[in-house]
C-alpha cells in the first residue's frame, strides 16, 4: 500500500485515541487529506443526550472546513470492529457537498485489515445542489 495510504490510517488510528464514546462503546478515528497535503483528524465525540453525537468523519471534515480548507481527496477511517465499517449516511450526506465521484474512502480496522472505495461506490446517487431548487 502507498506511504500516504498508510500514514492516514495512522493518523486516523491516533485520532482514535482521542475518541469520547462512553455510551456505545464504538471509538472511531478519522483523518482527511487537503489537496495542499494539510491533515485534519477527527473522532467521534458522544452527547448523552445523543442526537449531538458527531461522528469522527464530521469532526475531521467539519475542522477542515472551518480552517477554510474544501479541496479534500481522501478520508481514512478506523474502528476496532472485526470488518472495516464505512460512514455513515449523514456522514456520507456532508461528504457530498465537498467532494466528487473519484474521491478515496479508505476504511480501516484496529486488526489491519483495509478496503478502499471510491466516493460513488459508497454513494452513487447524490442529492446534488441543483436538486434543491425550488419550484414556485
Ligand atoms: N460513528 C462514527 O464516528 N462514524 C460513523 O460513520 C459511524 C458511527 C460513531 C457514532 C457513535 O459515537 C458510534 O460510532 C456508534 O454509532
């Protein structure tokens, strides 16, 4: 696999660490990659209340884009489970306002395995903007 390939899921791993999940359990680490080479990591972060639950792809997504960085090409996701899990809709939902078809998911378990998609794999039939134009 390629040094950046591997370096992300590194990063993603350490982010992990980080991740605040004391009511599922489930700690997930994420790490994105700028088209200027900029790293932003993430993790999931949970609410006892749960619905402000974020997820780690959000977190990591959501620092780029408050430090004025759109341009992304790939994300690297990791979790402990015994088969790599991909984001979720809501997360796959606010990939789509930034990135395109081509853009790389790469999902990644604590155990070693990987699997690598393309954005329209994971999700091929977006609400695009030009969908939400309103008709009265
Ligand atoms: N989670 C993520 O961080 N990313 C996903 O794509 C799926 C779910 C988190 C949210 C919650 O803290 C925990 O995993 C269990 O759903």
């Amino acid at each position: 696999m390629d040094d950046n390939v591997n370096n992300l899921i590194e990063m993603a791993r350490n982010a992990r660490k980080k991740a605040y999940a004391p009511y599922s359990g489930f700690k997930v680490g994420a790490a994105l990659i700028c088209d200027d080479g900029t790293i932003y990591t993430g993790c999931n972060i949970e609410n006892i209340s749960f619905t402000p639950t974020v997820c780690a792809e959000r977190t990591a997504i959501f620092k780029a884009i408050s430090e004025g960085n759109k341009e992304f090409s790939k994300i690297s996701v990791i979790t402990g489970d015994s088969k790599p899990s991909p984001p979720c809709g809501v997360c796959r939902q606010v990939l789509s306002e930034f990135v395109g078809p081509d853009f790389e998911v790469i999902l990644a378990t604590t155990s070693g395995e990987v699997e690598i998609l393309k954005f329209k794999e994971l999700f091929p039939y977006t609400f695009e903007p030009n969908d939400a134009i309103g008709d009265n």
